[in-house]
C-alpha cells in the first residue's frame, strides 16, 4: 500500500509540473483561420474544477477568443486530472480538426466555417465508414 500511494503521489507532483493547476495544455498552429496572417493561432484546454474548456484564439488575437465546451469530468480527483490535444485532418477535407483527450477518451471537434465544433453522429458515422 504505501508504493502504491508513493507512485500516485509521484504520478501528482510529474503531472504538477507538466501541467501545472489548473491542468492545462497549450497548443500554437496554423489551422487555417484568416487571422493567421500575423500570427498563428493558440488552442489551450484546461481542467477547471473538473469542467473541460477548450479556448482557441485565432491568429493570437485574444479579441476574437472562442471557448469550446468540453465535458465534467466526475470523481474523485478529476481536477486533477490532465487534458491535451493534438491535431489532425480526421474528415479528409485538408483542414487541421482538434482532438481533445481527457484519460481514454477523445473528443473530436471538426474544423468547419472558420470555427472548431463538435464532430456530429452523422459526420463520426462517414468517417468510420471511409477508414473500413
């Protein structure tokens, strides 16, 4: 029991310094925004107080922030618990859709009308359907 709760006490404090509190990741790319003439765009998701956001600031123009909705995360110590992203063209229109990853799960929000939104079922459903 005590190197069991000597490894999460290690897993805290390596997650403490990585993502720090509230749990956050930072994300800077080129996703196709008109904004990005200047600069690029930055994409942070945090973990606050076990609520999941997403804020993406086009062409580093924190005028025009977006926040985008993520889950609750519900448990005990789900704040602290990490939420990273990545990039990647999941639909094949050439344009950079996020993926958030909270734990196992990965969230997918489309890239569409100059703006991230959550994939539908209809659009999750063609893409399985194009990878068989």
């Amino acid at each position: 029991m005590l190197f069991s709760s000597l490894v999460s006490w290690g897993k805290v404090v390596a997650d403490d310094m990585r993502y720090g509190r509230p749990r956050t990741f930072h994300l800077t790319a080129n996703v196709g925004r008109p904004e990005e003439a200047n600069a690029q765009t930055h994409l942070i998701a945090m973990n606050l107080d076990r609520q999941v956001v997403v804020l993406e600031i086009p062409g580093g123009d924190s005028t025009k922030t977006r926040a985008l909705p993520g889950p609750y995360l519900f448990g005990a110590g789900e704040d602290l618990t990490p939420v990273t992203m990545r990039l990647a063209d999941v639909n094949g229109d050439g344009a950079a859709d996020l993926i958030v990853q909270v734990k196992n799960e990965e969230m997918v929000y489309i890239n569409r009308d100059s703006a991230f939104s959550l994939i539908t079922a209809e659009e999750r459903q063609q893409i399985l359907q194009a990878n068989r």
